[in-house]
C-alpha cells in the first residue's frame, strides 16, 4: 500500500535505510527545524498507509517548515464537507530539513489561511495525519494534515531540500485534488499566479500576401450569413482584468475570461478571450499591440455590459457583436504584428490618452475618466473587501498618493487589482507611477469634500521601470512632470514620503443625515453585543466599516514615541505569536454548533493576542477582548511622583505647564477624562472589548529608499510561497513614524449598560489648528484630509500636539451621558491582530 503514496526518489529508502548524504545534512532549518538522517515525512507516511484506518496520530512529532500555501477551487469530486462547504481548498507544503512534501489541509482547518495564522515561514507541528487517495489518478495518495499547531516564525529556511515525491516537482505545478490543472493567487482571484501564465509571446514578422483580411464594419453586416470569417487586423485599445468564474459543480480547466477592445479604421468591437486562452496570451498582449486575428468566432454582445469610452470619437462603435478567442472551437489563431512592419495605409487609430494634472482634477464632473502620472508620495497596505454574496471572495485594493508639482495637494487613487500583481505589488513611494483610465468620485456637498479617483476595469499600471519606450511619454503633461521631478530629485519633498498604517479614507459625509443616506444597508446599525461576532468573523487584511449606538465615557491620550513602540512591538508579537492549534478549533465550533452562539473563550481564542481566557467563567462574569497591551515608557522617579504605585503615568490625571506661541504660560489639561457614569457601571460589564491600542504595523512610517525591498513587503499581502530574507532584516518599529501626535483610547459604553468597546482614535493635526483654535470639539476634530503632516520643527514641535491634546480632553466633557452614533473602521491584520478604529462620531440629536 506504501507504494501508492509514491516512491520516495531521492535520499533515503522507503523501507528505511539510512544513505549518508553529508550535503545535504549540512543545510537545514533553523530554529527548531532539525535536520534529521531519517526523513519525519517518510516516516509518517509510512504509519499513514500502514494503518487501517488510514489515520494516525503520529508517534513523534517535530517541528517543520512551511514552505508554501496554494489555493485552488475543489470540484471533480464528491464533497465530504456539511451543506456549505468551502469553495476552495488548500494545499501546504512542509519542509522536515530532509524531504519536501505537499499536503492537502483539511478544508475544517481553512479558517488557519483565512486568519493568515497558517502561513509561509512558520514551523508547525502536526498532531494527526490522514491517508487520502484520488481514485480518478493511479498511485495518487497524498498527505492529508487533520490537526495542526502553528508556531513561531523561523529565521531562515533551505530552499535546496528535495521533493520526496517526484510528482510535485512538475511543472507547471498541480493541485493535489480535484480535476483543475492550476493555483489561483492567495488572496483573490484577479491575479495571474503560477507557472501556466506565460509571457514569451513575441512580435513576428508576417506574409500578407495570401491573407484575406476583413474591416470591422464589414463584418457586422455580414456576419450573421457567414460560416467561415476572414482574418481582423486590429491594434489593442484596452485591456480589461482577468475575470475568473469558476465554480464547484463546472468543469472547466481555465475558467477565465477577458475583454479586450480592438479596433481598425472603421470601427471598434469586443473580443472576448476565453479559458486556457487567457494564461496562455494574457501576459503577453498589451495595449497598443497590433494582432492579426484568425479562426474566431462571433456571438452577440452582453447588452448590460459597461465599455470603456472610446479613443477616437470618430471611430464607430460596434455593439452588436462580439469577437470570440478560444483554444478550440475553433482554435484561435494569434498574431502579434511587430510595429515596424505596420503601413500608414492600414490607418489603425492611435492609442489616445487622457491625461490631466491634478490642479485640473477640481474641475473634472464626477464619473469622468482620466489617465494620470506623477511621482508617489504614499503606498498604502494592501487591504481586501468582500464580494457581494460571497463568503471567500475579495477585492483586493490599496490606497495611494500621486504628486505631479502642478497642486499642493495629491491625487488620492483607490487602487484596486488590475491583474497585474508585478506591479501592484511592486510600488512603493518616491517611483514615478502612471495609471490609465480611473474614474473621478467626487461630493462637493460633503464636508469635508470628497474627491478622488478609482480604476475601473480596463486600468493599466506603469511604474519607473516601465516607462522607457511607452508611447504616453510623447505627451506634453507626461514630459512637464519629467521636467519637474527632475529639479526634485533631492528634495526635503521625496525625502518625506510614506508608505503604510492606517487608512481613514474615504471620509463619511459630516451629519448624521446624510450618513443615513448614503449607507444602502438592510440594518443600519450593528449592535454592541454583535461587534465581537464582526471582528471575529473578519479575515485576513479584510477591513469594514460599521455604525453602532452608545455613550463615550473614557477617553485618554496615549502618546508615540519609538522606545514606547518597540517595547509594545515585543510584548505585542510574543502574545500574537503563540501558537494556535486546530483541535482547540474544532472543540470551539462544535461549542458554537451546539449551544447557537459564538464561543470565544475557548483554547483557540486564549492563544489570540487580543483574547484573555475565560472559558470556566460564568455566564454574566465579565469577559475582556482586547488589543495589543500599551507598554507605558519608562518614566523617571520625578515623573513617576504623585502616581498611585504600580500605575503607569500615562493614565494618570496630571497638569503640566508650557508655553504657548505668545510666550504665556499656559496648563494643558489632563491626559484623561472618565465620566462618572463609567465609574458607575464598569465593574457591572457582561463584556469590554478592549481595541484601543495599535500595532506597529499600522502606523504609517517614512519611506527609507535603502530599505524598500523590507518596507513593500511588510505592507503587502503574504505571499503564498516563502521568500528568504537577504540579510539581517530591521524591525518595523526602527523606521519613523509620520505621526505627529500619538493615539486616543475612547471608550464606548452600549446604550443598555452592560457591553462596552474601546477603541483607537487617531485625530488629525497641522500646526495651524493649534494657533488659530480651529479645534474646539471632539466632534470637528474628526476632519481627515488623510496628507501626512510634514514633521514639527522648533515650538510647534513642542506645543501643537500638546494643545491639540488638551482640547479634544477638555471637548470630551460636552459628550457626557449623550446618545452617539459612532463609526467604527475595523481591520484584521492577520493572526488574530485586529484592530477598531473611531472613525467619526455623530449626535443624532443635532443637525450638524
């Protein structure tokens, strides 16, 4: 039966005997990840088909490497999972320092990759293992991980350890079950990931001469009569973004498709390109490419479908018929036409931009499409929302800062996936960045007034590298923003870039009123007893924002400094790294199933950095969900004076004095108000969430050139295969914070007194708030232009974040004991780190 999982080939034997390979002993894993003489994986398999019934708790357990997370969708096979199983499976590749295997991962324990708790670079101990054979394929038994405890993340891991089954060394790389022949990237299905997209397809000359060719116009009124279609010659307008709509129950080996918008001189059309098509010529056709079309097939239009506006007005639009690509039925012929080789006398239209500069975005009419390109002052993290009626698709997008020197401020672009991960993934601050075709969404009525910019589905990236040879670089606008980053090159301007942290954008409209307009949900508000379920039911880099009704009774000013972060940084990564096992899941989920409510006082949740065990508690015995703890700074024995023993100062009540911009010295009030009613009714609470602090990995940082490699990826997706460090990389927290002031921790009591939710409030600050008194509420505080501050220097540096301090304390006197809506952003950093930040607070009772 051994035999059926696949011989081993290299190293050991499978009946055990130990061959000496002294260089492969030599390299291994460190931390914890031992190279071993006899293979672990070989001897489990071993037990695995030995046992009857194909199942064993392993009699050692070791610590192995993970190495990769793919993701693919299940079909093909009987599904053994409960009336909505999950639509996709996982395959995990582990490392034992001897032999590589790739495992199939319960699809019970997919909540580990949902959580990003399972994940590339980690050690892992399995508890149990199955025996799972394909009965469609001869001897393919796999490895099936039931049970498993993820650990710590290791320093470095070998790259050089062998398959220990020839299979998975293939290529292009297979699903281990199920009939599909490809992975999907990890974390959506826009993105073009493994080795079955190609991108070697070249430009070839090309004989004419016994080439019947048919214009466009031509074969709309033709079409419907003919069998066989002449040949198109049309050069790319646009190129849309990989739609992948696979399902369970279809079988379909490359179920993906894409619009590309072709045109000749009389006229433009759709042509669709579908299934193994797409990975085949996807990467390889670009806008501007000029393509002899032949054996293709014509179907009606989709009378719904959105088209990009047109690049020549002039050129007629063809919407009655639509250009279909296939492998087969008929196999599709390709012809890229090398731009050298195209005649003047073809008059294919020219590729026609839009570009405008952002002191012209002001007067640009909403829903307007526009080309932009200017250099990048911020990147932020990559973040994911879900898709409409779907449990485990997303978006994935990022938001962006693009300067061009004709605006003080930047073009702000909601950048989601445009099916290109190469770049998408590789932009970071202080690169030239050109967008195409994005959308304006503006609100002149909303204060603060909403504009900015989105892509649609026919966006297209170039960052610095990708600009040589383009034919936008011939525009006017295009060689002005060459011409002033040019005299930028060492400014204090590109030298103050960000990337990262939190991102409070796009603002809600500033009244209550207005924000119930503009919200088109069934149930307005979520209920403070519900927000744990929210945050709990959120996956990785996911972020979603929701209403709810309370009373604020604490808030407290926490400041920033780099030694207070990097104290939190430790302590918050020790609690965040411990490990978490899928026994204590499935012991959870069957508490959830049984009792009708979500339990999450379990083992699983004590393992949380921001879950305490609770699970022998009583039903009405408080329970607290909390964040990363604070880590007060260290304090001198003249700040500690006057403090209650044991407490950190930061939460004390205490007065200092300093002076302000005309010389007077002037008391700053207390780093902390609490209302008497929290006083009252905190120590009768059924449950506080505690979430007012905040990560290392959210705090927006300036951008260091040298270390860009580090930064893009800290704030990228994780990757679904593990890359090796190159070096000794720094810590997060040794890069500067482009803060200027710190956080506040409000506290939000529910309306029936029994739950409250702290939260993270971060305001936002110029110096010029501080000298004119613009700020004189808690509520107008919360106006975010969402521009980094450049950094204080002399007096404001000293004094602005201090008054502004002051005054949001001494405004929080004015909310006491009143009803408000409060507007909550909640965030899901991966491995049980979530955060909830107070986006903006609204009083019902007020129009304004």
């Amino acid at each position: 039966m051994s035999g059926q999982l696949g011989e081993p080939q290299e190293g050991p034997s499978h009946a055990g005997l130990d061959l000496p390979n002294p260089e492969r002993n030599e390299a291994g894993v460190q931390r914890g990840v031992i190279r071993r003489r006899k293979s672990w994986i070989q001897k489990v398999l071993e037990q695995a088909t030995d046992s009857p019934l194909q199942w064993i708790t392993p009699s050692e357990v070791v610590p192995v490497a993970v190495l990769a997370v793919q993701r693919y969708l299940l079909e093909g096979e009987a599904r053994d999972m409960e009336s909505k199983p999950p639509l996709y499976c996982y395959d995990v590749t582990i490392s034992d320092g001897v032999f590589r295997e790739k495992c199939y991962l319960d699809p019970s324990l997919n909540f580990l990759v949902y959580k990003n708790i399972l994940k590339v670079g980690i050690e892992v101990k399995i508890y149990r293992v199955s025996c799972v054979y394909n009965e469609k394929r001869l001897g393919q038994g796999i490895l099936c991980i039931d049970n498993v405890h993820c650990g710590e993340s290791l320093d470095s891991i070998s790259l050089e350890i062998p398959f220990r089954n020839r299979a998975h060394r293939e290529i292009p790389e297979r699903p281990l079950r199920g009939g599909k022949s490809h992975y999907l990237a990890l974390w959506n299905n826009e993105d073009p990931y493994g080795d079955i997209w190609l991108s070697n397809k070249e430009p070839e000359e090309y004989n004419f001469n016994d080439t019947r060719i048919i214009s466009l116009s031509h074969l709309e009124t033709t079409w419907s009569s003919r069998r066989n279609f002449p040949a198109l010659l049309v050069r790319i307008l646009h190129k849309s973004k990989l739609r992948y709509y696979g399902k369970p129950n279809k079988k379909m080996t490359e179920p993906y498709q894409t619009f590309l918008e072709v045109a000749d001189s009389s006229g433009t059309v759709s042509a669709i390109m579908w299934n193994a098509l797409c990975p085949e010529w996807y990467k390889s056709l670009h806008v501007g490419l000029v393509l002899l079309l032949q054996d293709y097939s014509i179907k009606k239009s989709y009378p719904f479908r959105m088209k990009p506006l047109p690049v020549n007005p002039r050129v007629k639009l063809i919407s009655t018929m639509a250009i279909c690509l296939n492998l087969r039925d008929p196999p599709t012929n390709i012809i890229i036409i090398p731009e050298e080789q195209v005649k003047s006398e073809w008059r294919l239209p020219k590729l026609n931009y839009r570009f405008i500069t952002r002191s012209e975005l002001d007067d640009m009419p909403q829903n307007s499409i526009c080309d932009v390109i200017g250099v990048l002052v911020y990147v932020g993290r990559v973040q994911r929302s879900k898709k409409k009626e779907s449990r485990e698709e997303f978006w994935s997008y990022r938001w962006i800062h693009i300067a061009d020197g004709t605006s003080e401020q930047p073009f702000i672009v909601e950048l989601f996936s445009t099916s290109q991960p190469e770049v998408f993934e590789n932009i970071y601050p202080m690169a030239h960045f050109m967008c195409t075709q994005l959308k304006v969404v503006r609100n002149d009525t909303q204060v603060p007034k909403l504009l900015y910019l989105t892509t649609t589905n026919e966006s297209c990236m170039f960052i610095t590298e990708g600009h040589r040879g383009q034919p936008y670089t011939n525009y006017t606008k295009v060689k002005n923003f060459f011409q002033w980053i040019k005299t930028k090159t060492n400014s204090e301007e590109l030298k103050n870039t960000v990337i990262g942290g939190y991102y409070p954008y796009p603002p809600v409209p500033e009244t209550f009123s207005k924000y119930n307009i503009s919200v088109k949900v069934e149930s307005f508000f979520t209920a403070i007893s519900e927000v744990r379920k929210e945050i709990e039911d959120l996956q990785y880099r996911e972020k979603k924002r929701i209403a709810i009704q309370g009373i604020i009774t604490v808030i407290k000013y926490v400041p920033y400094s780099g030694a207070t972060e990097s104290a939190s940084a430790s302590e918050t990564l020790r609690n965040a790294d411990r490990p978490s096992t899928s026994q204590a899941a499935r012991r959870e989920s069957q508490s959830q199933e049984r009792d009708g409510k979500p339990q999450v006082d379990g083992p699983v949740s004590s393992q949380c950095c921001h879950t305490t065990s609770a699970s022998l508690s009583p039903p009405k015995k408080k329970r607290t969900l909390q964040g990363p703890i604070p880590v007060p700074q260290p304090e001198t024995a003249a700040q500690t004076k006057g403090n209650k023993p044991g407490m950190p100062s930061i939460f004390q009540r205490r007065e200092s004095t300093s002076t302000g911009s005309k010389g007077k010295a002037r008391k700053t009030i207390s780093d902390k108000w609490e209302s008497q009613m929290w006083r009252e009714k905190k120590f009768g609470l059924i449950d506080h969430l505690q979430y007012g602090c905040i990560y290392p990995e959210s705090i927006p940082r300036r951008f260091v050139l040298e270390h860009r490699n580090f930064l893009t990826e800290q704030y990228n997706s994780q990757p679904a295969k593990y890359i090796p460090q190159e070096g000794r990389p720094p810590k997060l927290y040794e890069f500067k914070s482009a803060l200027v002031l710190g956080h506040f921790e409000v506290t939000i009591l529910g309306l029936n007194h029994d739950i409250a939710i702290s939260v993270a409030f971060l305001p936002e600050y110029s110096p010029e708030d501080v000298r004119t008194s613009q700020i004189g509420t808690l509520l107008t505080c919360m106006n975010y232009s969402c521009v980094f501050p450049k950094e204080l220097t002399g007096n404001d540096k000293l004094q602005g974040p201090r008054a502004l301090t002051g005054d949001i304390i001494k405004a929080a006197a004015e909310l006491d004991k009143v009803h408000i809506v409060g507007i909550l952003d909640i965030c899901n950093l991966g491995k049980n780190k979530t955060e909830v930040y107070l986006h903006k607070i609204y009083r019902p009772d007020k129009t304004s």
